[in-house]
C-alpha cells in the first residue's frame, strides 16, 4: 500500500486556482456544512509564539491543521505562519496526504473572504484599500479581483518598503495602484485588513453605506483590526457565531461593552442559502479562520492534484 501523496506549497497553488478554492467552499456551506460543528481551535503558548491545532471532518475526508505562529520571523525573513496539513479518510481515517500548511491557509482565508464579499459588495465595486503587505494581503487582492473589477488599489502598511513593493507588483499587473493611508477607506468599495495589529486601523465612522470591510488578521479576542464605530455600524457577518464570540476582539470588545447584540451577528453559511443583508449600512465580514475551511480545501486540493480515489468533500 502507498503512503501518503506530498503536496508542497507549490503543488497546492497548481491544483486550487483561487477561482476553484471560492467555488468549494460556497458549494460546502451548500450542501450543508455546519462551521459550528468544528471544535475550539486548541492554542499553546510556546516561547516564541503559538502552536494551533485545528481538527475536522465533513464527507468523506477527516483531517487536523498544525501551524506555527511566530511573530519574531518576517524580520528573519521567514514567514510568521508556518505549518502543515494532514488529510484522512473519514472511514478508516488512513493518512492520504501532507499539504503544505502555510500555502493552504493563504488561499484557504481569502477564498472564504471572497465567498463572503461576493454576497455582500455591489457588482460594480473597484476602489480597494488594502492594510498589510504580507501573504494574506497579496492573497485577498488575487481573490477579490477574481469576483469584482478591481481596477484602482491602495496599499497602507507599516513597513515602507514591503508596502512600496507590494503596490509595485499590483501595478505591474495592471492595476491603478499606490501606497495609500488610512483615510482612504472614505472613497473605498472595499478594505481588507490583513495584518497583525492588535489595535484598529482606521476610523470606522469614515466608511460610505456601501463599503465591505473583510478583517483576516487576528484569531484572539484582545485583538482588533477595526474600531466600535466599524463594528457597530455595520452589518457583521462571521464564519459562526461560536467562533467569533471565543476569539473574534474586533466582535467581543464591542459585545463587551454592550454595544453589539452578539445575535446580531449574521453566519456566513446562512448568507451563502439565502439570508438578506440590510441595505444602508456597511459590511463587514470578521474571519477568525476555522477548520472545516482548511479541510475542504484540502480535499479539493487532494482531488484536484489526481490522487482522490475515493472520499468527496
């Protein structure tokens, strides 16, 4: 009997195009996958970061996510999220693949952003104002430009040449883009925040009605990428409402406060079969990253590269 199939970072970028990565996970949350269903992601503090255990299983696959959170590494020049994905038969549970984790999970957050943006952005949205210069930043360009036309992008960030960098590439690739700052959100159709910051990054009151604010940067509930007024005056959708309210700080600090209805909070699964979005207001999609986005995509990851036999995700 074989072992298990090895999928570097590489082979996963061929075998899941972001067109196919958005179109699994859509098509997941159609057919019935319940996010509630994952258990609590398991967090342990190590001395130079965190390590993240995140299990699940949905069809015929079962699988577990082990990453590494490093905050001291992109001053190394290595990447601050690192780790790998083992795949399983959901009946015998036998190890049919290891995927590279970090590439998986940059396509994994954005497709699942990109779902989310697609039901809650006007068709005609363009103007883009991206926070961060990292993977996830250049991974939600690629997928929101998959769904809307994007034309004219500015690029804010910490470390001025990333950032210059970052707003080169996306001009060389067609795009009207620049380095920008934090009150570019005010003409913006959409803003992605996909950083590190523990703390928010614009003032929400200068959103327009019609604005989509997706925030991928943080998993623990003392973080926040976006302020009260961005949360309170938005329509908030979330992965599940389980999640959000364990580790979600852009959500819990305004709940805390009393300020937020936690019931208010709109679940993706339920937008994805129908639900309406009220018309007036911002959005804003606040992504915690779950398992059972890693584990879909893994399997169509699996499927896609030629070695699925039997399982369907």
């Amino acid at each position: 009997m074989s072992g298990p199939v090895v999928l570097d970072a590489a082979a996963v970028q061929r075998a899941l195009p972001m067109p196919a990565a958005i179109a699994a996970v859509r098509e997941a949350l159609l057919a019935g996958l319940d996010p509630d269903h994952d258990p609590p992601r398991g967090v342990v503090p190590v001395e130079h970061g965190q390590l993240l255990l995140m299990p699940a299983q949905w069809g015929g696959f079962a699988g577990v996510k082990v990453a590494t959170v490093a905050p001291a590494n992109p001053a190394r020049g290595l990447r601050r999220i690192q780790g790998a994905y083992l795949l399983l038969d959901a009946q015998t549970l036998t190890p049919l693949a290891f995927l590279d984790g970090a590439a998986l999970t940059t396509i994994r957050t954005a497709a699942v952003s990109a779902v989310a943006v697609d039901l809650l952005a006007g068709t005609g949205a363009r103007r883009l104002v991206v926070f961060g210069s990292g993977p996830q930043a250049r991974g939600h360009l690629a997928a929101l430009r998959a769904i809307r036309p994007v034309r004219e992008v500015a690029v804010v960030g910490r470390h001025r040449g990333r950032t210059h960098a970052f707003a080169a590439e996306a001009g060389a690739a067609g795009l009207d883009a620049r380095v920008g700052d934090p009150g570019d959100v005010a003409g913006a159709d959409l803003v992605v925040c996909a950083t590190t910051a523990r703390s928010p990054l614009f003032d929400g009151t200068l959103l327009g009605p019609d604005t989509t604010v997706v925030a991928v940067g943080s998993h623990e509930p003392e973080a926040a990428e976006v302020d009260a007024a961005t949360v309170c005056g938005s329509t908030v959708v979330v992965e599940a409402r389980s999640a959000a309210l364990r580790e979600a700080g852009d959500v819990l600090g305004p709940a805390r406060a009393g300020l937020l209805d936690p019931d208010s909070l709109v679940e993706l699964a339920g937008l994805v079969r129908g639900a309406p979005v009220p018309p007036g207001r911002p959005r804003l999609f606040k992504s915690v990253g779950m398992a059972w986005e890693d584990l879909v995509l893994a399997a169509a990851t699996y499927q896609a590269a030629g070695a699925g036999r039997g399982g369907r995700s």
